[in-house]
C-alpha cells in the first residue's frame, strides 16, 4: 500500500510517498481504506522527533484522524458491515491507504459531507467536544475562553459551545482569523498578539469572569488565564505550541477553587476511546446530518504534498483544517 513514511526526524523533508506493508484485520477490527486525512499539529511534532507514536501504533506512518470505507472485517467483529462509510481517530498510521483499527472505535460518517470533509471532524470534534463536556462539565449560560479560536480545535470549540448555550470568548494572534471565527459565530473576540490580552478580556466580560477556559496555547498564558477564571472555574489544557512551561499562582488556585486538568485523547486506553466515540456518535454526529455543524476546511492537499501541508501547518497561518486526499 502507499503511505506517508517519516525517514528519521526533522524538517518536512523527512517525509515521502512510499510502500508499506498493508496491515490485515484480526479479532474485532477493521480494515478501512482510507480516502483522505488530515494533518494535526502533533503530526508535525512527531515528524520532530518529540511525540512518539504509543504503542500498538507504526512508528514510521503519521496520522491520526481518516475518513473512508470498511473493506474488511475480522473475525468476531459485526459492528460495521463492508463498505460501510466511517471516520475515527488513531494513534498513527492514518497517512496510508489502509488502516486496521478497534471496531469500537469507529465513528459513522454524516450523511451528505464528503470524504475530505469527514476527515476534518473526529482529531478536533472529539477533542473539543471532550474538553467542553466531559471535562470542563460547560453548562448553558456559561462564560467559555477558548484560545486559539482559528485552530481546528478552536473552530470546533465555537460551533460546539454556541450549539450548547454558552457564550464564547475566542483569541488569536491574528485579525482575519478572529474575523473569519466571526462567520462561525464569534461575538467576542480578543488580539493575543500583545501580551495584555487578560486586561482587554476583563474589559469585555469584567473581572473573573470566565466559567471554562479551553486553553490550545500553554506557556505564559496560564497566568491570564487563572486571573480572569471565576472562583471555582475550571481550566483544560490541550496544547503546548506556547511551551510547556509555567509559573503557578498556587495561593489564587486555592483562593478562587480551581480546578486544572489536563487532557491528551492520544494515550487514552481503548476502552476510553470506545465510550467516547458512542458518546459523540449518538449526541455529535447528528448535529452534522442536521447542519448546525460543520467542518472547517482550509485547503485540500494531495498526499503527494505532504511536505507542503506540513509547511502551511507550521506557518500558523491557516484557519481550521488541512485534508490530506488519495
């Protein structure tokens, strides 16, 4: 089969269209040949050398996310029937025309999107509807930070907390990318490009007034984001592109009752998995067949152009998804 393999660790130009050996379905899984992919920011870190693939998944394959078709099934599994079309999420091994995955894993794809858009819903619907709902516990009414509100998480966020009745507060370093979440339905919008971007919050929302802070940055913007949550808000992190590192102030985590949590779907166990796609199947999926959701697709790339896609992804200049075709 043709896949995207990484040739050590580096810069995009580790990446090349090749040959692989075509995994097979045993017990409980299927096969799915996938139609088109996604690149995600933890592909390009992978592609580093700083985010190995966990165990069970191709070291050398990239991929995280699919969209295609059922062409096989292993013995014993009976949940999707040959041909069935199905998207999901993975540990790796998404960049090739075959995958095998946990049949309990897979998701349905809407009725009426297309292949390429499938594959720009499950890495960040599920993230962001995990961290929404199973995490930060956001209920109607409330007040939700979510940074990074042109990412492709950030763009789930915002559809997935506005269907859910809270009001959104979105950041970005960019104008036209706060602009274009203004189409997604983003009223409150904040400039992260200088660093008193808690001052600007506290002038449109008041102090300590954020209920949840999705935060897809890290770094120094944990100090903000602590300042501005309410007593006994609560705080998910999901991405490190600002650092890994940061001063605390333990004496307003206790003062106001905050909770922190971190959260990464990656090292998940199977059976944590397996519930939480039934969970988006039955509550998510639906709201897709019904447009009041949608994918966000920035720029279809051929598989080919790997390196391109990888290129555009770093340069932090695009808004929502880049899909990767067969």
């Amino acid at each position: 089969m043709r896949a995207i393999l990484l040739d050590g660790f580096g810069g995009p130009e580790v990446l090349r269209l090749g040959e692989a050996t075509a995994p097979t379905a045993g017990p409980g899984r299927v096969l799915i040949r996938v139609a088109a992919t996604s690149v995600n920011r933890p592909d390009l870190i992978q592609r580093q050398g700083n985010y190995p693939a966990p165990p069970g998944s191709p070291a050398d394959i990239p991929g995280l996310e699919y969209a295609g078709e059922v062409d096989a099934v292993g013995g014993g599994s009976t949940m999707w029937p040959m041909g069935s079309r199905v998207m999901g999420i993975v540990g790796g091994g998404a960049h090739a025309e075959l995958l095998c995955v946990n049949e309990r894993e897979v998701l349905p794809m809407p009725e009426g999107l297309s292949f390429e858009e499938c594959a720009a819903i499950p890495e960040v619907f599920l993230t962001a509807y995990d961290a929404l709902y199973r995490q930060l516990d956001v209920g109607i009414g409330e007040r939700v930070l979510v940074h990074a509100i042109g990412s492709g998480v950030g763009t789930a966020a915002l559809q997935l907390a506005h269907i859910g009745g809270a009001t959104v507060y979105g950041t970005s370093r960019s104008p036209e990318k706060l602009e274009r979440a203004r189409e997604l339905g983003l009223v409150h919008a904040i400039d992260t490009a200088s660093p008193d971007w808690a001052d600007r919050l506290e002038a449109l929302a008041g102090a300590n007034a954020m209920h949840a802070v999705m935060d897809l940055v890290g770094g120094d913007f944990l100090r903000g984001n602590l300042r501005v949550l309410a007593p006994r808000g609560r705080l998910c992190v999901i991405g490190l592109t600002a650092g890994n590192r940061s001063e605390i102030d333990l004496g307003m985590v206790l003062r106001k009752r905050l909770k922190i949590i971190g959260t990464a779907l990656r090292s998940r166990t199977p059976e944590e998995k397996a519930a939480l796609a039934r969970e988006f199947s039955q509550r998510v999926v639906p709201l897709f067949d019904a447009n009041r959701l949608r994918p966000v697709v920035e720029r279809v790339f051929a598989f080919a152009q790997i390196g391109e896609a990888h290129s555009a992804l770093a340069s932090n200049e695009t808004f929502g998804k880049l899909v990767l075709r067969w």
